[in-house]
C-alpha cells in the first residue's frame, strides 16, 4: 500500500505527469511524457487506498491483463505496466482528438453515412475483443476514441470480463452505463455473451442518427432514474429507426432495430455480421446513388480513397463522402443541361 499522491511532476518509471484528464472510483488517468521514447502516453494509476478495497483492485489488475491480450488497430493500444513506491499504474496509447461523446455533444446528430462508417470500426474492434473471449461490458460514446490515422479505437477496459478468468461481479449485480445497457445486462444475467455489447452498438448507432439514445428522457420527462432506465430497457420497445430517421437506408434501419432486440436469440449472431451488413449498406447504396459518377468520372473506389478520413471528417462536422458525391452529381447535371442548351439553340438555327 502507498499513501503517496500522484500528480503533476510526478514520476513513475519512464514516465514524468504532465496533466490529469479524468478520474473514477479506482484512479486517475494522466498524460504523461515517455522520457524513454519521446512520445506521450496516457497512464492510469490506481488511486491511493484503493489497493485496500479487494474488489477495486483486482479490477484493476484485470483491466491490465485484458488490455495485454489485445492488439488491434481499432482498441486502445496497451504500452506498459508496472509498480513504484506501492504505486500500481499502468499506460496506454494517448489519443487527443477526444472521443465520439465530444463529437456527439458538438454536433448533436451524424448522417447515416458517416454513422455506418463508425459501426463497422466500432463492430470490428469488438470483433476482436470477443475472439479474445473478453466482453466489454461498457460501450458507450465516451470510451470509443478518435486517433489522428483516421481509426475509432475502443478504450477503458475497466468492466470488461474476461470470460476464461473467475467472475469479480457478483452473479446478479448489474454492471454498466444506463443509456446502453442490454436487458440481459441490466438484470445481471451472469450469462451474457458479445450479444450484450451488440446491443450497446445498437444504441450508439440510434444515437449517432436520431440526437438521443432509444431510452433516453424525453421531452416533459422527470428526471430519469438508473432503475427506469434499467426498466426502460428491459421492457420497453425500442422506438423503430426508420420512424425518426427517414433519410437512413432502410437496411441499415433494420439492422439497429435487430441489435436492440430484448430477445438476444433475435440479434446478429457476432460483430463480424454487424461488419459485413454494415459494408453491404455502404456498397449498395454507394453504387446507386454514385452510378452516374461512375459511368462519367471512373472508379467509385478512387473517388472514396480522396476523401478526408473518418475521423478527420467526425471532427471538422464535413460528411467528405456525400460531399464529393453531390458535387459530381450536380457536375453531370450541369454538363446535361450545357448539351440540352446546345441542342436547342442548334434546332432554333436550323
């Protein structure tokens, strides 16, 4: 056990604190500087006293191990872990762009594009997570980052399970965040599989189109208890997507309406379903509405590949795919109608 306090200034072995950004019941989060590597991590450091709480420190050290089993482009990279002085900490890949929470808050709503962009990162990463027989447990807009080479990487391990590891929550207890927790979470059903984390998708998706989560309070709505959310979620229907968000491809509508089916049986059996419906969406609707770029202008592929990469658009509010798509329609509509102009002054000569 150690009493010391870490903050700013602090060292904890290659890594010097420079600033605190965030904080829970088991520790703090800091950017630190790699003075080994000359780069920036993040390090998260278990709070003093918290070593003496048998629950809260063995979450913690299961956090670190499921953070070294996985290696995936689209999860938070794990870089090192160690003790000092009594100190458990261990440090992370650093990712300042922020995440998708602080995309959501500034531009309330994404379009359907760019949401389906983001599930099939989000479903691949969870993809990997559940290889690993590790559930999240935790997906929500807040822990999914956003990282300068255009990935969204999931993050905070801190309530993941570890399926082949013994149970730290006690069967019954319901662990989670309110707005997107699956029915089988919210009652505690110890049984819970990716299924679970399916649903979180689900209503990260909803949320990405419509501006809320499905259960979320609503206009004249008293303030919501995490009990009535939890009973929302559990028997309440969903409101359908396709109602809300009529601009979305009805496909990708029913997709959302079958991740947050209370019935996990009704779900996509695994992520790398989610991934290969949400493609699908995304090549379908991509060839008809761009067919006419791709008969005046070339490969549809090429056009894509020139367009600012999804984070980067997340960030800035500009959907570059519709963009370059609309300006390429509107370029053949203008050469249509330049032809029909000619044409008609031409008869008028004749």
């Amino acid at each position: 056990m150690s009493n010391r306090k870490v903050g700013v200034g602090s060292i904890l072995g290659p890594y010097l604190i420079t600033r605190k950004i965030g904080g829970g019941g088991a520790g703090n989060v800091f950017v630190a500087d790699d003075r080994e590597c000359q780069a920036q991590v993040a390090v998260k450091v278990l709070r003093p006293g918290a070593d003496e709480i048998e629950e809260i420190h063995a979450r913690f050290i299961r956090e670190i191990a499921v953070a070294q089993k996985l290696d995936d482009p689209h999860i938070v990279a794990y870089r090192d872990c160690g003790v000092e002085d009594g100190i458990l900490y261990f440090a992370m890949q650093y990712l300042p762009w922020g995440s998708l929470e602080d995309v959501l808050s500034q531009r309330h709503s994404l379009p359907w594009r760019e949401t389906c962009q983001c599930g099939v990162q989000i479903a691949q990463g969870l993809q990997h997570f559940h290889d690993h027989g590790i559930l999240h447990r935790d997906l929500k807009p807040a822990n999914i980052f956003l990282s300068e080479d255009g990935r969204l990487k999931l993050g905070d391990f801190g309530l993941a399970r570890d399926v082949e590891s013994p149970m730290l929550t006690l069967a019954g207890t319901t662990v989670g965040s309110a707005y997107y927790i699956a029915p089988e979470q919210a009652i505690g059903d110890d049984s819970i599989d990716g299924r679970a984390d399916l649903y979180a998708l689900g209503c990260i998706l909803f949320e990405c189109l419509v501006g809320r989560t499905p259960f979320a309070p609503r206009d004249g709505d008293a303030t919501v208890t995490f009990y009535e959310m939890m009973r929302r979620h559990i028997e309440d229907q969903s409101p359908r997507l396709i109602d809300l968000a009529p601009a979305c491809p009805p496909d990708f509508c029913r997709l959302v309406d079958r991740l947050l089916s209370k019935n996990r049986k009704e779900r996509p059996v695994s992520a790398a379903e989610v991934t290969d419906e949400l493609h699908r969406v995304l090549a379908e609707t991509s060839a008809s509405e761009l067919s006419n770029v791709h008969a005046h202008f070339g490969d549809i592929q090429a056009v894509e590949n020139e367009t600012e990469s999804l984070t980067t658009r997340l960030r800035s509010g500009r959907d570059g795919t519709q963009e370059q798509s609309t300006a390429k329609i509107l370029m053949i509509c203008a050469v249509v109608l330049a032809v029909v102009m000619v044409a008609a002054f031409v008869a008028t000569m004749r």
